[in-house]
C-alpha cells in the first residue's frame, strides 16, 4: 500500500481533491442543459427517458449487460439527405446511410466525453454495428435496442415499414442512444400521434413482400435479401465458396455481379440490397410537402424508377418472398438463398419460429395440425405449436391433442434442422421419434424454410 502511495498520480489526485479542484458529479443533470449540449454535439432532436419506464422493462437487463448503474437514456436522432436514399442506385443510398452511421456515432462519443469531464459515467452503444456476435444468431447482439427507446423519447413512432419516423424529418433518420448514470430533472412522453400516413407505399415498394397491408411484417424475407451480404448472408456466402468443387463451379453458383458486390460491402461496409421502404416514405414535415402537391409525380418519381428496376431479388426457396416477387415483380430476377440462421438452443428455436414462418405458405397448403415436441438430452423442454389457418401458436407444455408427437435428442435435431444430418438416422437411431403422420413433419418443415 505505501508503493501506491508514493505513486506521483495518486499524490496528484489527492492533492485535487484536498483542495478542492476536483468537483463532484452533478447528482441531476438538467433536461434543458443537456438538450443544448446535444445539440451542439450534433444530434437534431433529442429527448430523454428514465431507465425504470414500464416501457422499457425489457431492456433494463440488456443495457445492464454493457453497462451497470444506469438511470437514465438519452435518444437522438441524426438526418439523411432523402435524394440519395431514394435514388435507385443503391450505392448513392449505402453511402447516405454509412456516412450517416459514421456521424450518429460521433455525435454519442462528442456527448459522452463531455458528460465524463463532470464525471457523469456514460456509455454510448454502436449505432448499427459492430455487436455481440458471440451471442449470433441463439441471442440477441444488440446492446441497446434504439427504436423503443426514440419512441418513448417522443422522437416519433413506428410506421407499418417498422422504422421510427419523426413527426419532422419522416424516416429518413438514424437514431443514437447514450445512457447515463445521473438523473435527468424532467423526462419525455411519446407523442400523441403517428406520423405514419398509411399511405402503404412501403407495401408498394418492398420487392420480396415482407411489408404487409394488414400490418404483419416477414422478417425472413427482409433479412433474406435487403442484409444479403449480413450476417447470414455472408455466411451463406463462405459455404458455398466452400462448398464449390473448383473455380469454374463457384462463377457458377455465385455471378460476378455478386462477388464485386460482397468485396464492396467487405471493403466499404455491408450494403443494403433494398431498403425500398425508406425511400418512398412521404412522412414527416419536412417531407411531405411534394407528396401533398402530387402524389401521382411522387409515385411517378421515387416508388416507380424502384419497382421497376431490373435487380436480383434474393429469397428462400418455395417462400412467401418466392411467390411475391415472381407475382408482383416478373421482370426481376428471383435467386435462391439461405438464410444462415440456424437455431442451436430450444429458445432459439422458439424466437426463430415466428421469424420464418410463410404464412401463404401454410394456407395454401391448409394446413392445420397440432404439434406436440418433447426435447431430451442436453435441453429437456416441452413445446406444443399450432399451425392453422395461417397462424403460428407456440406455448411452453404440451396441450390439447395433437396430431403428431416429435420426440427429439435437442443436439440431433438442431443438426438435422440445420441440414447438417438427413432424418434417416436419427430416426433408426431413435434419437428423433415420430408418432403421427410423417408428412404432417414434412408440412411443417416448408412452412420454415431456411
């Protein structure tokens, strides 16, 4: 202990404290000082929630995973130029949303370090990336989930596209969060109205249908194409160089077009392949003006040139994204894809679920059947999920009766859902059992697809 205090920073740091150089934090900070500090870091509104919202129960364990002691969030919001994002070339639109990317984050670090030289404590989470990706894909990899966050910061409210949208800048924003250690003198609501038109043009646009008119939304078939060189989709990139017997095997599988594309997301940052939804949104004040004086030179201008651009659209197979676009888009290039998500764990497997279930799937091929699963082995869960009418039900236990039992060995048949092993084998194995008819399986598993 004397080494550490003969030490010529220890002896310093005392001596500011002794007389009195060294301030305390503040133990509130003032809504309206820290607004203006915002500001002037570079955020175009901001707003401020405290941590214990009801509203946001579910992420005051999250947050603290990276960050302990937290009491209140700051939200902001950062503008896009709207002509590049509409733009059908979609490098114009990536380059609006990285270089955005680049100065949201900015803005969290230049509010960060002022607050730490009055020794508030705060933490600023990546505005996109980079996440968690140890937590890939069983887990969410997010540190601070922005969306609810704005919402409850009275920073918008989310469209039928699932993008907050600013009752002044419409959509074409990017959001930040700061969270902080002190107190905040006076909190935001939400405000009292949704900016969203429901206009539906987000509808119109989207080429793999994954935004529905009723308000449902495809996460497969967004993920599937619009973060084709994300995540799974440069997973699914890896296996099939992998998987190619030789050069001339690869070109085959993946186009030229393609591979320039990935090297370009791999040296620039991963670009988006649509991101349609954004563009064509008329909302917010500052956008709505020419939408007001026409609609028709609006659709003639922004949604049409993106509907009707040649393009590969990328899908799962015998999806709901499939049948979209060879309906709705024909002059558009339809290839099949994997996803890359592979559950691993039982709750994986239960958020997975409604992630890629095919609605049209399963009502066209009516299916209607109750599914009673009971894993063994390294997770021993019990599950009953009810497919009917195009619906997904899925309830911890066993209930009702069902139409067929799937008794499965968890590590098995994650392998054999991931297509890393045929049936055949866990079923003679009985690793996997089935009492019921097989094709009720098989039903179930194109309702799926990955």
């Amino acid at each position: 202990m004397a080494k550490i205090d003969s030490h010529p920073n220890v002896i310093e740091v005392r001596r500011r404290t002794a007389e009195g150089e060294t301030q305390p934090p503040p133990e509130v900070l003032d809504a309206e000082w820290l607004r203006e500090l915002c500001r002037r870091a570079g955020a175009q509104d901001v707003g401020f929630v405290e941590i214990e919202r009801a509203e946001l129960a579910g992420e005051r364990e999250e947050i603290a995973r990276s960050f302990t002691g937290a009491r209140a969030l700051i939200s902001f919001v950062c503008t896009m130029n709207q002509e590049n994002v509409r733009s059908p070339s979609r490098s114009a639109s990536n380059l609006e949303f990285h270089l955005t990317n680049h100065d949201t984050n900015e803005v969290s670090r230049r509010i960060v370090y002022e607050l730490q030289q009055l020794g508030v404590r705060a933490f600023n989470g990546a505005v996109g990336f980079p996440m968690e990706m140890d937590r890939f894909p069983s887990e969410r990899i997010w540190t601070v989930a922005h969306k609810p966050i704005a919402v409850e910061a009275g920073l918008g409210h989310i469209g039928i596209h699932r993008n907050v949208i600013h009752p002044k800048f419409g959509n074409f924003i990017l959001l930040g969060t700061v969270v902080v250690d002190t107190p905040v003198s006076a909190y935001d609501r939400p405000i009292d109205y949704n900016p969203c038109l429901e206009c539906k043009l987000c509808v119109a646009a989207c080429p793999t249908g994954a935004i529905n008119p009723d308000g449902r939304f495809d996460f497969s078939a967004c993920y599937t194409h619009n973060y084709r060189e994300f995540l799974g989709g440069f997973e699914n990139w890896v296996e099939q160089i992998v998987e190619s017997r030789d050069a001339k095997d690869y070109r085959r599988r993946v186009s030229e077009p393609e591979s320039a594309s990935m090297w370009q997301s791999l040296g620039f940052g991963p670009n988006y392949k649509a991101a349609y939804c954004v563009s064509v949104c008329p909302a917010g004040e500052d956008v709505l003006g020419p939408y007001l004086d026409s609609r028709k030179t609006h659709l003639a201008e922004v949604v049409k040139p993106l509907q009707n651009k040649v393009e590969t659209v990328y899908v799962l197979a015998e999806s709901d994204a499939e049948a979209h676009v060879v309906k709705r888009f024909p002059h558009k290039r339809v290839k099949r894809v994997g996803s890359g998500l592979r559950a691993r764990t039982v709750d994986g497997f239960i958020a997975g679920l409604p992630l890629l279930f095919q609605r049209e799937v399963a009502k066209a091929r009516g299916l209607d059947a109750t599914y009673h699963f009971t894993f063994t082995g390294a997770e021993e869960r019990e599950l009953t999920i009810v497919i009917s009418g195009g619906e997904l039900t899925i309830t911890k236990g066993l209930h009702g009766d069902p139409d067929i039992r799937v008794r499965a060995d968890t590590r098995t048949w994650f392998e054999f859902v991931a297509g890393e092993r045929s049936i055949v084998w866990p079923l003679l194995s009985r690793r996997i059992r089935l009492a019921g008819p097989p094709r009720l399986l098989t039903a179930f598993a194109r309702c799926f697809p990955r």
